[in-house]
C-alpha cells in the first residue's frame, strides 16, 4: 500500500515538472508615429494578451506570427514593404517582446477615377461633393480613406434624393511591382426622388399658420438637410415638445414621397422662478410667466418680474408671429424699472411697438417706444418724455442655444428723439455690441465682449440716465462698481457721457 502511494506521489510530481512553465509577456514597438504604434499593438494577439499567463511554447508562437500581423496592420495604411526587426528575450518577470519597424515608402495612387452614372451624373451637387472625397492623386494609399470615400460618396447620392443610388464598382488594385495603387468607383445615382403629399398630425394651431410653418413643399427635392432644417424650425418655433417627420417611402409613386409629421403640444403655460446673488445688483429674485400659445393664431406672451437691490423692472410683452413665423413677429410691450446705482436714480416706463424681420442671417427690428423718466443725476433732477423710433440689426451663432462652447453676437443700431415730436430732448444715438465665445476642452471656454456707442445731442444734461453712457461692473470694466465709470461735471460726481468705447 505505502508503495502504491509512493509511486503515485513520483508520477503526480514528474507530471507537474513536464508542464510549460507560465510568464507573462510585454511588448514594445518602436520606429512608428502614435497612430500608427496603435494601430500595430492592436493588431497584436501577443499584444492583446500579454496580461494573461502563457506558456513559453505559445508565447513563442505568438510571436512567430507577429511580423505578418505587423504587415497586414500597415498594409491598410498603404505600407507594403516595412523592413521589421523582432526580438524575443527573456526578462526577469517573464518574456520582453520587442518590434523594430523600418516603414519605407507608402503605396501612392496612381489613378484616381470616380464616376458618376444615371440621372445624376450632370447633377452639380452631387459632381461637387467628389472633390470633397479624402482620396487624392499621389496620396499615400490608407484602406480607411478609401472605404470612408465610398461611404462619403453614398451617403452624398441619399442625402440629395438618389435613394435608390449604390456603388455598383468599387475597387482597389495594388501593383507591388510599381508599388502604385489604382481606384476606380462608379455610382449609379438612379431616379430624383421629391417630396409628395405632405400630412400634418397637430391640433394645437390653426392651418394658416401651419402652412408658414412648413418650409418643405411637394414637388421640392428630397433630401436630407430639408428635413433636419424642417425638424429644427418646429422644434425652434416653441409650440411643440415633440416632432416626428416620416418619409413614407413605401408609398413613394412616380418618386414623389408622401411625408408625415406628428407633433405632439408643448404646455401652454411655463412659469420661471429663481433666486441669486451678483455683485452688480446684490441679492436679486425673479418670477415669469410665458403663455405660449393663446390661440390657434400663435399669439403668445411673457410676464416677468426682476427684483434686486440695484434694479427693479417689471415688463410685459405680446407678440404676433407674421409671414415667417420662426423670425417676423410683430411685438407690443411695455415696462417699468426702478434703478438706484452711485452714480444716478431713475425710475423709468415705455410702452412700445417693434417689427421684426429675418434679413438672411440677420434679424432687424424697427421700433417705436415712447419712455417717460424720472432721474437724478449729481444735482440734475428732472422728468423726461421721448418718443423713440429706433433700428436695429443682431447676428447669432451658436453650436448650442442653451450654453454655447463656440458662438458669437453682433448688435448695432441707431434710435432717435425729436423735441418737434412729442419729446423733451432731440438726440441721436449710435450703438454697437460684440459677444465673442470660445472653448479650450470641456470645462472651459472664453468670453470677449465690446460695446460702443456715440450720441449726438446739445448738452448731456438733456438726456435721462438710462440713455447716457457710463460703465464699470461685471459686464464691462470689472474691478469698478456697477455704472460708476463716466465723465464728471465739476464737483467730480459721475454725470454719463456721449461716447462708450468698452
């Protein structure tokens, strides 16, 4: 018995000593750029698994194989004939594999032929896009280029109404010898296809402004941007929470798509509260309150309420939306602000008039406000009437309305007053405004702004304070308290100035 045991227990441990002993493998790749050295390491499996214990035998093999994955892996950027140094070695915690990769020369294309065929063919979109392909004459021959030219070319045929379009030739030849690479593509665009019978699911406004709404129209080409800008203006007109547009290809005849839209009502009402603290009003609150919607016409209205130590402003405003509803409105509103800075007390209400109007990408706003004043500036004490007629003109971009990484704002305008003209004072008064934002990373982004502006009028103490110009604060010359910054009369007290340069 004790010699069974003995012998079983010599078997067990010959075994155990006939097995391949377990390392770990590390890998360096050395002579490529970044991308190129990520691209290889993927392509790896001794890379891709040296977290994992192997046998020496395996590791062996593994790295047999590596030179050839290293060749297909720079093939698909163009690279056919690198020159690879590999060395194994045995390191002290495990194996150190190491590949030395002399590049040469890429593969260049030689010939570059792209051909458009069908009813597309004289389509100058479609011909413009192929000059936007990432292929070019001489280029080093890079695989992903090359199947991100096909996608590209495609996508180009869709996205303007081509729906039937594919690539019926698509091919790479490689010749080794004259280490050239020949490309030939051919796409047959297939029929035009347009919009059809366009069918709105809503039942919130009435059909006459629906129709403004709608910007696609049948006959008009199908394509891919009419309908993100479609999906957009509704989203951006403020009367629906969600639009769903559906082309209807299924039941496209003589290649007209019909086209269905469903559109689901925001609430009619939205009421804003907040509360804060800035070092140019102090402690502030505010309340609003937004009907969006009053009746099948799209008549809507805000209500707002800004309380501060520095200001206080109520307003109220209607506004009417006209031909083009997403930028013509026609609007009334009125308003009163209670204001005590340093420098000047005023108590002020308008009621006005403004027309706006969509002039490409600018907006235009004519106006008519008719303001009264109370104000005291130094020892100025007085009550102003004006009737103001104004224009102005506003240019927005933004990559994201809420909170923009990237945008800017341009405003300038001119307003008037005449004593002839139910006024108490005559000016005329030059303004401009420049908003510039830029992101560096996520988490952070600049902001520039300019003002600037030029009044003329006979003597400063004509004007109330809301229209002179003074500055300091946060929004313009930080370090100096809210509106303390302007001309001084002579007893040094801060009366406003004609000109602002910020």
């Amino acid at each position: 018995m004790l010699r069974w045991r003995f012998d079983t227990l010599v078997l067990i441990l010959a075994l155990l000593a006939s097995l391949p002993a377990q390392a770990k493998v590390t890998v360096s790749v050395e002579g490529l750029d970044k991308e190129l050295t990520a691209a290889v390491r993927a392509g790896l499996t001794l890379q891709t698994q040296s977290e994992r214990e192997m046998s020496s035998r395996r590791i062996e093999r593994l790295h047999e194989l590596a030179e050839q994955e290293i060749e297909t892996t720079l093939q698909a950027f163009g690279y056919y004939r690198p020159a690879i140094d590999a060395r194994l070695e045995r390191a002290p915690e495990g194996w150190h594999a190491t590949y030395v990769v002399a590049l040469g020369a890429p593969v260049r294309i030689e010939q570059l032929q792209i051909d458009i065929a069908g009813p597309g063919a004289e389509d100058p979109e479609l011909t413009s896009r192929i000059g936007f392909l990432p292929l070019k004459l001489n280029d080093g021959l890079v695989h992903s280029r090359y199947e991100e030219a096909k996608r590209a070319l495609l996508r180009a045929a869709l996205d303007l109404g081509f729906l039937d379009a594919e690539l019926v030739r698509h091919e790479v030849r490689v010749d080794l010898l004259r280490y050239r690479a020949d490309i030939q593509m051919t796409l047959e665009t297939g029929a035009l296809y347009r919009f059809g019978e366009i069918e709105v699911v809503q039942d919130v406004l009435g059909s006459d402004l629906m129709d403004r709404l709608i910007s696609i129209q049948p006959g008009d080409r199908l394509t891919t941007n009419s309908l993100i800008r479609q999906h957009q203006e509704l989203r951006d007109s403020g009367y629906f929470s969600t639009v769903e547009i559906l082309t209807l290809r299924e039941q496209a005849r003589d290649f007209a798509v019909p086209v269905k839209m469903r559109l689901s009502p925001r609430k009619p009402n939205r009421y804003s509260f907040g509360v804060g603290y800035g070092t140019d009003t102090g402690a502030r609150a505010s309340a609003g309150w937004e009907r969006r919607r009053w009746d099948p016409r799209g008549h809507r209205s805000h209500v707002g309420l800004e309380i501060s130590q520095v200001k206080n402003t109520a307003s109220a405003r209607y506004s009417i939306p006209l031909e083009k509803p997403l930028t013509d409105q026609l609007i009334f509103s009125t308003g009163y602000q209670d204001e005590r800075t340093d420098t000047a007390l005023s108590r002020k209400a308008t009621v006005g008039t403004s027309r706006i109007f969509g002039r490409g990408d600018w907006l235009e706003t004519l106006s008519l406000d008719y303001q009264w004043e109370d104000f005291a500036v130094s020892e100025q004490a007085d009550i102003s009437r004006l009737l103001i007629p104004g224009v102005s003109w506003t240019r927005t971009t933004a990559d994201d309305p809420t909170y923009a990484s990237k945008g800017s704002r341009f405003t300038v305008g001119l307003r008037a007053a005449d004593q002839s003209l139910a006024s108490t004072a005559s000016f005329t008064q030059v303004y401009a405004s420049v908003k510039l934002i830029h992101s560096f990373g996520r988490n952070s982004r600049v902001v520039l702004r300019g003002d600037a502006g030029q009044t003329n009028v006979d003597r400063i103490t004509d004007l109330p304070a809301s229209l002179r110009f003074f500055a300091g604060g946060d929004y313009s010359v930080r370090g100096y308290d809210y509106q303390s910054l302007g001309p001084k009369d002579e007893n040094g007290e801060v009366i406003g100035g004609r000109r602002l340069l910020v």
